[in-house]
C-alpha cells in the first residue's frame, strides 16, 4: 500500500499537527450548542396560523367523523354456571358423589354459548329473520334466518373469566333496546337449552331402565313357566300355601292334601 502523497508544484506545504486521539472527543461533543428555545419560539411565532389552522382542521374533521360514526351500545349478561354432580349408590348404599372437573365444564359451557346452535335459537325465538336491521326482507325464509344468526353469532362476545364458576358474555348493537333484548334472549336460550339437554339425558336414562326391567321380567316369565313344566313332568307337588305376591302351592290339589296328611302322620309316629 502506498502511503506517500504527492504534492504539485505551486501547493503550499501541510501542516500537521498534534494527534488528539480519542480523548478529544468528550470535549468536542461538549462544544455542541445548546437548544435554542428563543429561535424555536420565533419559528411557532412565524408560523402560528398554519399551526392553529391544522389543528382547527383536525378538530373539525374528528368531530364530524363522530357525528357521521353510528354509535354502538354494548349489553353485557353474567351467568353463573355449576357443574353437575352425579349421585351414586354403593353395594353397601352408602352415598358417594363425582364431581366434574370445573375447568372442562366452564370451557364447554363458553362452546355451547358460541355455538351456531344457540344463535339460531335466539333468531327463531325473536324473530330476527323479519328484522331488516338483521336480515334482507326480500330473501327467502331459510335465507334470512341464516342471515340473522350469522348478525347475532357476528356481534356477541364471550368473555372468559379465568378461575370460578361465572361466565360473562355481551352483545354489541346500533339500538340500546336491541342490544338488551338480543342478550337477554341468549342467556334465557342458554339455560332452556341445558334444561332441555339434562331432560332429555333424564328421559334416555328412564326409557333404558324401563326397556332393562321389562326385559328382565320377560325372562323372569320365561323361567317360571319352564320351572312348572318341569315339575309337572317329574311329578313334584309344591305343599307350601303360597306367599302373598308368591306363586300359589299344590296344597289345594287332592294328591297336595294326601301328602300333607302322610307327612303329619309320619310327624306323629316319629315323635
């Protein structure tokens, strides 16, 4: 690398001086210039109607943007859902229960409050489908319930709560009215809904225990005309009266009473 300069004739000679190194530095930053307030207010003097006109602007311009922006209300509902707890009966009929886990319950009741499911029902229930805020007048029937629950799926909220047993959920509408009656007919929709799911639940239950009892006794009647045939066909006389409910003995018959006499003389003789 060459490191020698070439000066042209007539060029006054350099003058180098002294290395000043990093240390320097600190010093020249410090030679800086301090803000100016004073030429800072003349600029904002200079230039005060522009500034002021700006903001004027502004101000005016957010101020019709909040007259032309439709206003929204927000209704909001708090539920408190419990889990259910599911009595069982021992061997020794000892009562004992089984609780749900409670985060698993919450986070399925906050599915359910999301469903498409319960938003149909609150558009059937209020009849949104013949609202033109909710759906089009001039589409079909099925098309305007769909539009409806989609408008009421779009603008309800479900808020998780975190720990605890309450959920919270809110509805967003132009109409105060609107937006309490909608919200209103979600949480109503909400508990018909499980009232319905535990009912129904309640009802397959009964319908299989009454299917498995009836099952149970036509066996049970399978059993005794099998037990009667075969004591008939092998000649066995039942003595005993016949408990109430029971089935009646052979003690009526004529060979039920000779062999009830031969076992109380026999009785007798052994004595």
């Amino acid at each position: 690398m060459n490191r020698d300069l070439a000066l042209r004739d007539g060029d006054d000679p350099w003058e180098v001086g002294p290395h000043l190194g990093t240390a320097a530095l600190p010093a020249a930053a410090e030679r800086q210039p301090p803000v100016d307030l004073s030429r800072i207010l003349r600029v904002l003097l200079e230039w005060r109607w522009l500034i002021i006109g700006a903001a004027a602007l502004g101000l005016a311009l957010a101020v019709v943007a909040t007259l032309l922006t439709t206003p929204l209300y927000r209704a909001r509902v708090t539920m408190e859902v419990n889990p259910p707890n599911v009595e069982i009966m021992d061997e020794q009929s000892q009562q004992a229960g089984m609780s749900v886990n409670a985060h698993d319950f919450i986070a399925t009741q906050l599915g359910l409050l999301r469903s498409r499911t319960l938003a149909e029902r609150v558009a059937g229930d209020l009849n949104l489908a013949n609202n033109p805020a909710f759906a089009d007048p001039e589409a079909a029937p099925a098309a305007r319930l769909r539009q409806a629950a989609s408008n009421v799926a779009e603008n309800i909220n479900v808020l998780p709560q975190g720990d605890g047993q309450l959920i919270q959920f809110d509805f967003i509408s132009a109409s105060p009215a609107m937006a309490a009656r909608v919200a209103n007919a979600y949480a109503d929709a909400f508990i018909n809904s499980t009232l319905q799911r535990r009912y129904e639940a309640s009802a397959y239950a009964r319908n299989f225990l009454e299917r498995q009892i009836a099952k149970t006794r036509g066996i049970l009647e399978v059993s005794e005309r099998q037990l009667v045939a075969y004591a008939q066909a092998q000649g066995i006389i039942n003595t005993a009266s016949g408990e109430q409910g029971g089935p009646a003995g052979d003690g009526a018959s004529l060979q039920g009473r000779s062999l009830v006499a031969l076992n109380e003389a026999l009785a007798a003789a052994t004595r």
